[in-house]
C-alpha cells in the first residue's frame, strides 16, 4: 500500500432480509457506552434458516471486538453474545425519564 492510498475499509455487512424484515449491523466500536438493541441467534445460521430462534437485548454497549460484544442490562445481569450470532444491533435513544407518580 502506497502513503497516498486511502486506509483499508471493510465492506459493510450486508442487510439480510427475512420474514419482509432488514437485519442490518449498525455498530462499531464507537458505540461502546451508547444503549443498543442487538437481535441474534439462540438456534439456527441465520435469519432465513427454518428452525431460527432469536432474541433481544437492551442495554449499555460494554464491549465490540471482531468476535464478541457485552451488553450491561438496565438491572445489572452482563450478556456476553458472539458477534457471528448478532444479525442485528443498532443505537437507540437514551430510556425516557419517567415522572414521579402522585400520591
């Protein structure tokens, strides 16, 4: 590579579609800290594999490497996920503030 070329740049994942839904991966490390929803597989290759069973979580980007990523839960419990078994995640927006109730 030449000083003049530009820094290697992966290709995005691509979307798969399944059941009318996009699956699309849209975090990177720096996400880390930011609150996130990530879709994966608890059984299956993927999305469009029969017997796919998925879940979600909620929670506080802790970790995003190559291979692994960990979600703080909002009550504490840490879930540790493969990234090959991650065929969704994104950022969301902050939980809103709940108002206290009146008496």
């Amino acid at each position: 590579m030449s000083p003049d070329s530009p820094p290697f740049d992966p290709p995005a994942r691509r979307p798969q579609i399944a059941h009318g839904a996009r699956f699309i991966v849209a975090l990177t490390e720096d996400s880390i800290g930011e609150r996130v929803s990530i879709r994966y597989l608890l059984r299956g290759e993927g999305p469009t594999d029969p017997n796919v069973l998925m879940t979600d979580v909620l929670g506080h980007l802790q970790i995003w490497t190559e291979t692994m990523a960990e979600v703080v839960k909002r009550d504490g419990e840490v879930i540790r996920i493969e990234r090959a078994k991650i065929v969704a995640a994104k950022v969301i927006p902050p939980e809103p503030k709940r108002s206290r109730e009146r008496a």
